[in-house]
C-alpha cells in the first residue's frame, strides 16, 4: 500500500484563511484611535508601540468620552476601567484628548483613571 501524501490544495486553504483573518484584524486593531481627534504636537514626542491591552481613551473637542467605537459618560468608563483593573492590576491607559478641546475634559478622564485604580496613563501626541 502506498502512501497518499500530503494534499496541498486544504493546506493552501487553511493558509489563505489565515492570511486573511490576520490582515482584517490588524487593520482594526490599527483603527482603534478616532480619526476625527486631532492630537496636540509636542516636539519631544516619541513613537510608541501600544501594547496589547492598551486601552485608548479618545477625548473629543466637546468633551465626549469614546472607547472602542462607544461614546460612554463618566459612570460608564469608571465601571469599565474598575473591571479592567480587577482583570490586570497594571493596566495601562493611553489618552487622547482633542487640542481645540477643554483642559478640564482630560482632568475629568484622569481623576476617573485614578478612581478606577488605573497607575499607568500616557497622552498621546504627535509629532
């Protein structure tokens, strides 16, 4: 009896399936930060690789609060940041805040932070 081999034909599909998954999910996992928040320029800006898990908070112009695609108000993100915090003790928040917005609309967005147990929190600027 002779051995059949190894069929290429599922190995390719498999393989192009895969390709396929990983491209759609990178690309979204790239999109997470709101297009419509225009960062402010800092010239000591330096590139930053988020980690996984990083969790962007994009604060709009009108001080609207948007995580992952969902506008949240204060009682929301502080519920979501508790629960994230129970999950990972040092999980990080990076935030950014529109430049033509309200100074006291990022406060808000830290002093939520510090409720919720969150030590690790960056700002996001461009350079």
């Amino acid at each position: 009896m002779q051995h059949p081999g190894i069929q290429l034909a599922p190995l390719v599909d498999v393989l192009l399936l895969l390709l396929i998954f990983f491209l759609l999910t990178w690309n979204a996992a790239r999109t997470e930060n709101e297009l419509d928040v225009k960062v402010p320029k800092a010239s000591a800006a330096r590139e930053k690789s988020a980690p996984i898990g990083d969790v962007v908070v994009n604060v709009k112009a009108d001080g609207n609060v948007v995580v992952n695609r969902r506008t949240l108000n204060g009682s929301e993100l502080t519920e979501l940041l508790k629960n994230l915090v129970q999950l990972n003790p040092e999980q990080a928040v990076v935030i950014r805040g529109d430049e033509a917005g309200a100074y006291k609309n990022i406060i808000g967005v830290l002093n939520i932070c510090t409720e919720a147990g969150i030590t690790n929190v960056a700002f996001a600027t461009a350079k």
